[in-house]
C-alpha cells in the first residue's frame, strides 16, 4: 500500500509582532520589509511557551482529522532547530504530553528543511511495515534565537507548528517521490554558534551574541533561489510527473522574491501556491506544514490533486516531495 497523509494541524501564538512594531525596535520600515521580503506580521510565543507546546496544540488537531488516537501512534518525529532543552527530544516531551506511550520518539536537526526530512524518514518506516502510523511535526520558536537588535533578521522570523499523520492510503495516492539534499561547505552562512559542545553556553558566548541566528542573507538568498528550483525539478523527474502537473506547490515560507523565483523555475502562477508569509514570516520547519494544513482549512486539497512541497534551510540543507492528495 502507499504512504500518504492522513489528517493536517496547525498551531501558531496569539501574539502578532507587526512590521510597525518592529519599526520602533530596529531601524526598519513596513516598505522595506514589504516589498523585499512579502512579511507584514509574525506570530510570538507568549512567555513560558516552549516547541512542545506548539507541536501538542497542532498534533491534537492533525490526529482528529486523521481520526486516530495518541495510543496508536507508532512514531513521533519533531523537525526543529528549537528544542524545548538540548535533551530530552522535544519529540519525547510531546510523547508524554499526549500520552503516545506506543511511540519511539525523536527530534530532527535539518532546519527549514526539517519537515521534509521528517516525511521521508517516516514515509520509509511505514513502507518496510516497521509501523503503521507517524506524527511529522515541523516546530520551531525562532523569536528565542532572534536578535531583536539585528534588522537583517529580526524582520524574518515567528514562530508555529504543523503537523500530519501519516499511514497507508488507497492506491493511486500519496507520496510519490522525496528528494533531500545538503551542502556542509554552505554551513557558515547560517547558523547559531553557541550552546553546543563547541563553544558552551558562558558568560564569553552570551556577550558575543553567540546564541543568537548568525545569517549571511544575500548568499542565503542566491543559493535558495537555485536550490528551491532544482529540488522542485528533481521531485519532479523522480516522480514521472511534468511541471504541468503540479495542481498546489507549498514551498518553504522565506521570502516572497525566493518563492516568486521558484514559480517561475516551474512556469507556474501564484493561484497554484500556498503563501502565508505575509501573516507569519519565517517559521523554519514550521512553515510548510502549516502551509499544507491552511491549504486543507481553505478547501484548496481535493482527493487526488498533486503536490510538490519544497524547502531549503541550515546545513545548507534542501528537500522536496511529489505526492497525490
Ligand atoms: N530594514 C531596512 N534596511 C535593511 C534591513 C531592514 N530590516 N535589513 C537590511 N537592510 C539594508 C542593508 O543594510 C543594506 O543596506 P546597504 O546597501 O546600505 O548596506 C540594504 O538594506 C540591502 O541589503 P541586502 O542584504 O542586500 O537586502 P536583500 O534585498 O538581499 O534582502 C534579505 C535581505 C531579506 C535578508 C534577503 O537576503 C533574504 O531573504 N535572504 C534569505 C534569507 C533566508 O531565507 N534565510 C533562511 C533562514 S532560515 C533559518 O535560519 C531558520
């Protein structure tokens, strides 16, 4: 039997930091960020809300529309690069908060491109019959490692959490093809330095703003606009399928003249794109899947309609999938 999703959540905070806002914390302005970036708002964390909060609002939802219990969860995977604590997984906080005691559980590190990693691993546990149902959960809280000084960054980023389930589908459906990739020699282009074993968290690192985002946007820019294409093109080929017939591409939420540059890499219109940047800015592993499970909200996903979701993030890392809804 394929392996397709089988119910979509999604979660983002109350809280909106809007381009106004911002405007009185850093030199900025709504135009600039506008029209170089598509971003008008972004969701915040209330205080004290961690991933795991986020990943528990969003699995609730994607379990009752697949119409499963947390009990007969096989496998839980949580894509982030914001983790409640550096251990245990996030994934093993959420397990317990649901109650998933059937579940192996653990956290993913491939950044924006996290969700689609997630899919693939899980996707594969399912094939072999290794288990039946997944939760994929992309999360992330980017405002905890914003910058809220720097404007090259601090305009990018919220925070949110989506989620499917995934399983066995009728035949015809599903995932057709997942292409994932990385380019280690692009890791010092975006990254957060502090914390790990290499350089501790202490008084030096926290005064070098070391746990704080580091990007070199430009060369993030140019290798993203390369790179969302030739994933996209890849899935494709894997897949048998012709840029024609793609009926909604749901690409990782960075930057409007990034997602533009794919569409038109895939001679397509913006009527068949999912973009929500414009209310939630950057989410990392977030923004596809809570892009796939707005598409579901709005009606946008009929049985049978075929997907490609695309993204690009940290590591440099890329991965995109072709499925059939
Ligand atoms: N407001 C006003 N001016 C700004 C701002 C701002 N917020 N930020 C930068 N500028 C200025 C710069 O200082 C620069 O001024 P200068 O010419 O006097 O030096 C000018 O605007 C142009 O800066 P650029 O960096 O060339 O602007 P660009 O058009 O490249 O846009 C951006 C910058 C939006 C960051 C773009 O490069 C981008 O989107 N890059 C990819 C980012 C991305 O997708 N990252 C993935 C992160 S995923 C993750 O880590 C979770």
């Amino acid at each position: 039997m394929p392996v397709g999703v089988l119910g979509t959540g999604k979660y983002v905070p109350d809280r909106i930091l809007t381009n106004q806002e911002l405007e009185t914390m850093v030199d900025t302005n709504d135009e600039w960020i506008v029209t170089r970036t598509g971003i008008r708002e972004r969701r915040i964390v209330a205080e004290g809300q961690a991933t795991s909060d986020l990943c528990y609002e969003a699995a609730q939802i994607a379990l009752a529309n697949a119409g499963i219990t947390a009990e007969q969860l096989d496998l839980i995977i949580v894509a982030t690069i914001t983790p409640d604590m550096a251990f245990p997984s996030t994934a093993c906080v959420l397990q317990e908060k649901l109650g998933a005691k059937q579940s192996a559980a653990f956290d993913l590190s491939a950044a924006c491109s996290g969700f689609v990693y997630g899919l693939a691993n899980a996707a594969n546990f399912i094939a072999t019959g290794t288990y039946k149902y997944a939760l994929v959960i992309g999360a992330d809280c980017l405002s905890k490692i914003t910058d809220y000084t720097d404007r090259n960054t601090c305009i990018l980023f919220g925070d949110g959490a989506g989620a499917v389930v995934i399983g066995e589908v009728p035949e015809g459906r599903g995932f057709k093809s997942f292409e994932l990739g990385a380019d280690g020699t692009g890791g010092p282009l975006l990254k957060i330095e502090g914390g790990g074993s290499r350089n501790p968290a202490s008084q030096s690192s926290i005064d070098q703003r070391m746990h704080y985002i580091y990007m070199a946007g430009a060369e993030v820019f140019k290798f993203a606009v390369r790179i969302m294409g030739n994933a996209a093109d890849e899935a494709l080929r894997k897949a048998g399928w012709d840029k024609g017939d793609i009926d909604l591409l749901v690409p990782h939420q960075a930057n409007m003249r990034i997602i533009q540059a794919s569409l038109n890499r895939l001679e397509m219109t913006e009527d068949k794109c999912m973009i929500n940047l414009d209310r939630y800015g950057n989410m990392s592993a977030a923004s596809i899947p809570v892009a796939l499970a707005e598409a579901e909200e709005q009606g946008r996903l009929r049985e049978g309609d075929r997907l490609v979701l695309v993204g690009f993030g940290g590591g440099l890392t890329w991965g995109a999938s072709a499925l059939v809804w």
